[in-house]
C-alpha cells in the first residue's frame, strides 16, 4: 500500500481538491440544485464543464457552452438520474489551451511529467479521449503552482499522485491511478519510474 487508505477515502473525491480554498483551481460548484447550477452558469464567460464526483478517462465530462440552457438541464438531470449524489459545476478554463500537464509528484516534490495535447474537435485531453502525449519540461512555474497543494497531501498521507494542471489552475488530483511516468520516461528520456519504485521500496518520510 502506497498512499495512506483512510488519506485515500478523503483525497480521492473530486470534491476533495474544491474544498482546498488556498489552491489554485477553476471555480467550482458541487451541488444537487440545477437552479443552482444555473446560477453558477449565468456568471461564467466561457461556460461550464459538467463532471461526475467520481471516475477516469474523461467519461462523463461535458462540456455547456455559454447560453446552452437547455443543455445544461438535461445533463444535469442526466447525472442525477444515474445516481451522482452532486453533480461538480466548474468554469471552462481551457478554451485557450490546447495542452493540459500531468505531473508526477512523490514525497512532497514534483518530479517530472508530461503534456496532452486534445484532440481536433476535443475539448478533454484525456488520452482516451484521443489527446496526443508529448514531452514536456518541468518549469518552476509548474513546481510553484503545485506548491500550496502539497501540505494537504502530505497531511493526508499520501506520498503518489498525478496531478493535472491546464494553464495557472490544478485540475486534478489522482491518487488512486497516479499515472503518468511511463509516458514522461518514453518521452522525455527520464527514470521517474525508476525513481519511483526505488524512494517507495527503500525511503520512508
């Protein structure tokens, strides 16, 4: 067992990372009121990203465009219907990005990682969604956003995780399925696997 399973139950939610007010995120909303979700809809400029508490792969994240009411009803409804106790309402940050990063971070520091680029047409860039993987270099741009989250990683026992960032706001936080050293190692020439496994096998915090 690599991340701590009581610090798993309460990172692993995507509600987790909206209850972080120090972290820099999109605006979220979680909620079980599609008049608030609504609300929350009116005051984005570039509208809203629908997503399930829970799961991978990008599946059932939707994408409201600006002024689609209708749309934004019905697939609220549709959440709620397949059993999403609250639905996450967030505000579109990525019209004006193409490349979302996954970064690998391990005992308190980023160590590597790698971009996505979506897919033509594709407003996800989640690799099963068709996004491209490439090299990325690590920034202190990148180690500085990532910075702010880290004592409440720690805090919660979790030593893996990936982390997805698209622009200046932290996505994602997966502690579940913490991937992404394989495409940074075939990409970019690094060892993070390596790194990886050896710091987990023979270093303790």
């Amino acid at each position: 067992i690599v991340n701590d399973p009581v610090g798993l139950m309460r990172t692993a939610s995507k509600t987790w990372l909206a209850s972080l007010s120090d972290v820099p995120k999109p605006k979220t909303l979680i909620t079980s009121s599609q008049a608030a979700a609504e609300m929350f809809f009116q005051k984005q400029r570039h509208g809203v990203i629908l997503k399930p508490d829970a799961g991978a792969g990008g599946h059932h994240v939707t994408l409201i465009q600006e002024g689609q009411y209708d749309h934004l009803h019905e697939t609220f409804r549709k959440f709620l219907r397949r059993g999403e106790p609250r639905v996450i309402v967030q505000e579109n940050v990525g019209k004006h990005e193409s490349s979302e990063k996954r970064l690998m971070w391990l005992d308190g520091e980023v160590i590597g990682g790698y971009q996505r680029t979506r897919a033509p047409g594709e407003f996800r860039h989640n690799l099963k969604q068709g996004a491209k993987p490439e090299p990325l270099t690590l920034s202190e741009e990148d180690k500085n956003l990532i910075a702010p989250l880290t004592p409440h990683l720690l805090r919660a026992d979790i030593r893996l995780a990936g982390i997805d960032i698209l622009g200046p706001h932290i996505l994602e936080v997966n502690v579940l399925n913490p991937g992404g050293a394989f495409h940074a190692d075939r990409l970019n020439q690094t060892s993070l696997a390596e790194t990886i496994v050896r710091k987990l096998l023979f270093r303790r915090r």
